[in-house]
C-alpha cells in the first residue's frame, strides 16, 4: 500500500501546511494529491492563496490573518473524508515531437553504451509508450514523467551542467522531463523538441498539465529547425 494510513501534516513557515500522503511515487498517491488539490480548489475557502502539489504530497499556503491553522486543519479533514466524490478528469494525450542525439541529445549514447543497446534502440524505447504527468515543478512548466521503460533507467550526472539548452529532452532514473527554458540540469539529454512548453501570455502558461499523458516520437534535424522557423 503507496498509501499512509493516515495524512501526515507539516507545518511549512507560518504561511503553509504540507499535506504528506505517502512515500512512494505511484498513481494511487499521485491521484490523491490531484483529488485534494481540485477539491480544494472547488472549495474556495477564503485564506487559501494558492495549493501546490507535487508527487505525493500538496502544500496548502494560506493567509494566517484570515484563516487560523487549526480552522485550515478542519476543512481540509472534512474535504479529505468527501474525497472520493472528486471525480479526476480524463488525461489528454499531447505528442511531442523530438530530434534526437547529436548536439540535440549529447547522452544519448551513453545511455545505449550503459544498456549495451544501440542509440536507435534507445530512442524507440523513448517513444514506445505514453508517460504520465506526475506533477509540474523546478521550474515554469517542467514536466516530472514516467515511468521509463527498464532499458532507459539511467542515474543522473554526476556534475549537473550548468546551461541546458530550452527543450532538451531529458531522462534521470525511471523519469523523463523537458526543459522549457534554459537552465542548469543534472539530467541526462537525449533530445531536443522545438515546442513552447511554457508561455506567460497563453491561458493557461503551461502546455502540459499534471496528470496528462505526453508521447514522444522523433523528427529529423531538418523539420526540427522547420519547426523553429
């Protein structure tokens, strides 16, 4: 069982309550965090600012001048008792295209040499399956994914890079995410997609959402920069 027999709460500064529902990454605690966080959501208490929910936990941040922690506390039992009326919404599948290896994916061979598999065999195991949308973190937009199939679990780099390049796509033990924008990474890069995954004018900013289903299949160079053009 993934699992705690009972939330865990931790305060989180005098502006936070961090909902703990499990330890391990799964659908199941997964589906709950997303429960709480649309039920919540659909709850519109005054004194919540904002709920932030990640793998298997939910922060809850909140004005204590309008809301007092242990009224916080209450409501959020009474929703989490109701909980299994929140139904989740249908996932929806978004393809991502990518141009793989190169100066586009700079680890794709050593992830084939550290599987004793070819760079193509790697990358039709990247595309072989959908992966799901666990949550949206690091930065604007970054997508956390999996589960990778066994060939393409991969430890992360030893010494992170300090400049990743925006849409690298990226694989570290049984997840795979995407870089929407520049920024130093510890993943290792086994592609590239030219898609804008995140864009502060579009409503809403991020493309993909947490618990969606995002397949890769790969492009060539030439309709990579096509794309960008």
């Amino acid at each position: 069982m993934d699992l705690y027999d009972k939330t865990r709460y931790l305060l989180m500064g005098d502006r936070g309550l961090l909902l703990e529902f499990g330890d391990e990454i799964s659908h199941e605690v997964n589906g709950k965090v997303r429960r709480m966080a649309l039920a919540i959501q659909a709850e519109a208490i005054e004194g919540i600012i904002e709920t932030v929910p990640t793998y298997r936990s939910l922060l809850v941040i909140y004005n204590p001048l309008i809301l007092l922690l242990d009224q916080l506390k209450k409501k959020v039992q009474k929703i989490e008792a109701d909980l299994q009326e929140t139904p989740l919404p249908e996932p929806k599948l978004t393809r991502i295209p990518a141009v793989y290896g190169g100066i586009y994916g700079p680890d794709l061979e050593f992830v084939g040499e550290y599987h004793k598999i070819s760079s193509e065999e790697v990358i039709r195991l990247h595309c072989s399956q959908p992966y799901f949308i666990y949550m949206i973190g690091f930065m604007p937009g970054y997508p956390y994914m999996g589960e990778l199939p066994d060939g393409l679990v991969v430890p992360r780099l030893k010494t992170p890079r300090l400049s990743v390049p925006k849409g690298s796509v990226a694989i570290a033990q049984k997840q795979t995410g995407i870089y929407p924008m520049e920024s130093p990474g510890g993943w290792q890069i086994i592609g590239r997609t030219p898609i804008e995954l995140f864009d502060p004018e579009r409503e809403p900013p991020s493309l993909l959402q947490m618990g969606d289903m995002v397949q890769f299949y790969p492009i060539t160079e030439k309709e990579f920069k096509e794309w960008e053009n």
